[in-house]
C-alpha cells in the first residue's frame, strides 16, 4: 500500500506507452489509467503543436490518445490555471486529470481560493521542472548559439542542467548556467522559481534522483496526498505501472539536487530584486516602464491571481492612452500577495514590461512580512481581497 510521502520508481507497463512516453511512461500510463477506468471524464495535458515551439493544450477524452501528450516541451511557456475556470465550468461537474507544472497548480490553488473552480474534481500530476524558455529565445539559441536551424530541430529537453537538442540523426548539449550567462535560456521568472517539485500536487514526477542504470526507463514519484497514493496503488494491482521503492542513496541526491537548484534560485532572486531595494529607484522603474503600456489588459487576462474579469479595469480607467499610473497599481494592490511569478503578465506584455518582476518583487516584501506563501496551499492570502463581487459593487465604484 502507497501512502503520502512515498518515494517510487515507476515505469508504464505496457511497451509501447514506455517507448513513447517519457522516463518509462509512468506519467502517461497514470494519465490513461484514470481515464480508462472513469475516475476522471477526461485528461488535459499539453502536446506538441505546430512544431516543438507550439505548446497546445488539448482535452482528451479517449484514453487511447493521451499517449500524444507524452514529452516535455522546453520551449512550451503555457499556463494551465485558468483553463478550467474559463473553458471547463470550473470543473462543476467534470473530473479532469491533468499533468502540471509548478506554476500550474500554485495558480490552481489562487483561482480555487476565487472559486474560479473545484479542487475536489482535479487529480493532479505534478511535473517537476527546472524552467522553460519563450519560444522566440528557443528560436535564437539554435540559431546564433548551436548554430542550428531551428526548422531541423526534431527535439529539446533539459538534463542534468543542460539544453540539450537533436536534429538530422545528430545531438548537441550546452550547460544551462553558461546559456544564461550569455543571455539565454530559461524566462527570468522561471530562474527565480522555487517549486521545481511540485508537491502541492497529488504525485510529483520527474527525473531527478533516479539511479544510473534506470535512467530514461522510470520516473521518481514522490506521493503527495492520499489520492495520489490511491491512484499509484489502482494503476499498479491492474498492471497499468510497475513500482519500487527508491534507494536511500537516490534520495539523498534528489534532495542535494533541489537544494542546488534552489540557492540558484535564491540567487536570481537577488541579483533581479537588488536594483528594486529602494521604494524611490522601484517607482521610478515602474514608471519608466509602464509609459509604454498601450492598455491592452493582457496582463490581468492571463492572471491566474486576478478574477476573470478586465471589467473593474476597464471601468476605473476609461480613455487614455498609456493609461495613469493607477490602473497599474490597481493590479498591484489586487495581486499584492497572491503573485505566483508564473510569468504570463511579462511573456504575454506586447510592450515587453517587465510585470512579473515587478509583482513578484512585491509579493516576496509581503512574504516576508506576513509568511503567506502563494500558491501553497488554500489557505486565504494575508493582503489580497478574494470575494470580488462585494469588492466590485457599484457604490465601491463610485468611490474610486
Ligand atoms: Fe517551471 Fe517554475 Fe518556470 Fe513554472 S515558473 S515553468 S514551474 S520553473
Ligand atoms: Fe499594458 Fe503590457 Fe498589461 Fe498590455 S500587458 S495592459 S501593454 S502592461
Ligand atoms: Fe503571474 Fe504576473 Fe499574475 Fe504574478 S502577476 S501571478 S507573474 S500573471
């Protein structure tokens, strides 16, 4: 019996899943297992577009087709968070799994705690992940630093804190902190992430702690609630997976592992932060920076600590054109605590203003006073108004 805590090798049993999946297809055999045998209604998960730059969400409903999710994509930068409470109902009435990244579930959890949707109907599988790039800086590192055409690039991914690629029958790796250092890689909101493990999730799955000869045939999952450990333990008496429980010597090196990856994260966050230190230089950035803000509201589209709705926005701030400083700081004080540094605000930014660093930036000042952390657990923020509607009544309004 599974129980909260455990730490497995797993692997898919069935071949062609192991083939096609990744590190053994524990993940995706997981995935088609609780489709296949109705503990969910269907499976999102993320697939390959157009090309390995095109991350696609996409919706299963036939076991048979999560094996198209299989693989991670480097260059793919999408959020899931909001998916279910724009496109799926809030999972009212539908049970979905859904493979996610840490980023995914901390703003599940923000848009649970807004009732944007149901905790209860997502099983989730965590990802672990060491980053993501944009597509565009994907493009420009095969290009100009592994001198590739991106066109003839058939596969990315990351391991062992490398880029590594394969194209025309060949492969080539760089370390990722040298790409950084020469100005690639991973997104600067991902170089501050400190959920590289996901265990806000009911399983957390990755690469990281698995012994040498298993390398690429088995996933290290780590069991992060009792459902998870019930879905392990389903898929495993029905033949779905094959377990084994991780040598003590594999822990260790998980553990030495994230606890590197974190100082390095607690690095950027310095070295990113620092200029922000002074209340006078970070108003005078944030400024400078938001006169080029055209008002497009991508930026509280996508976030996935904000409500649904521009309405507010719009509302507070008709006409011009950049908009008053205000509508930027009436995010900042909505988001205030509850910034996840998913990104989205900065990626998506047509002007290219730096919104997460910004948010993000104020959110770890709130941390650090209040000790709520975003995107933890569902516990309420310290700062951040969650009922919305009282907080957008019209005599509110007419305040403003
Ligand atoms: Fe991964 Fe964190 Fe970046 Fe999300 S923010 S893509 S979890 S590194
Ligand atoms: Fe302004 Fe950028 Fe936000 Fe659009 S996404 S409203 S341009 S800050
Ligand atoms: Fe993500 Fe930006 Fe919202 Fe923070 S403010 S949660 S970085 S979209």
């Amino acid at each position: 019996m599974s129980a909260k805590g455990d730490l497995l090798y797993a692997w898919a049993v069935d071949p062609n899943v192991r083939d096609k999946g990744e590190s053994g297809g524990a993940v995706t055999a997981l995935l088609t297992f609780a489709l296949q045998e109705g503990i969910v209604d269907a499976v999102l998960g993320v697939k390959k577009g157009v090309d390995i730059f095109d991350a696609m969400p996409v919706l299963i409903t036939d076991p048979h087709e999560v094996i198209k999710t299989a693989g991670s994509i480097y260059g793919g930068t999408l959020l899931l968070s909001k998916f279910f409470g724009k496109y799926l109902d809030g999972l009212k009435g539908l049970k979905i799994a859904a493979a996610l990244k840490g980023c995914d579930v901390m703003g599940i959890y923000e848009q649970a705690k807004r009732r944007q949707l149901n905790l209860e109907n997502l099983l989730m599988i965590g990802l672990n992940c060491g980053g993501a790039t944009t597509p565009s800086t994907l493009r420009r590192t095969m290009t100009e630093v592994f001198e590739v055409d991106p066109e003839s690039v058939m596969k990315e991914r990351m391991y062992r804190g490398h880029l590594v690629i394969e194209y025309d029958g060949q492969q080539k790796d760089i370390s990722i902190p040298k790409l950084e250092d020469a100005g690639y890689g991973r997104r600067s909101n991902c170089r501050r992430c400190r959920v590289k493990i996901p265990r806000q999730a009911d399983l957390a799955c990755g690469q990281w702690g698995i012994k040498e000869d298993m390398v690429g045939a088995a996933t290290f999952v780590e069991v992060c609630s009792d459902r998870g450990a019930q879905l392990v333990d389903m898929a495993l008496r029905a033949g779905a997976i094959g377990t084994k429980a991780a040598d003590a010597s594999c822990v260790r090196a998980r553990k030495r592992r994230e606890e590197s990856v974190l100082a390095l994260a607690d690095k950027w966050r310095e070295k990113d932060f620092s200029p922000l230190s002074s209340s006078k230089e970070r108003l005078k950035r944030v400024i400078e920076e938001t006169s080029r803000c055209i008002k497009c509201y991508t930026c509280v589209e996508v976030c996935p600590a904000l409500f649904n709705s521009t309405e507010p926005y719009i509302t507070a701030f008709p006409g011009r054109v950049p908009p008053e400083l205000g509508f930027h700081l009436l995010r900042y004080a909505d988001v205030a605590d509850s910034c996840i540094d998913c990104g989205q605000c900065e990626e998506l930014c047509p002007m290219d203003i730096p919104n997460s660093l910004f948010m993000h930036a104020i959110e770890a000042d709130l941390e650090e006073l209040y000790g709520y952390h975003a995107g933890e657990d569902m516990s309420s923020p310290a700062v951040a108004i969650l009922d919305e509607p009282s907080m957008r009544s019209s005599d509110v309004q007419k305040e403003r």
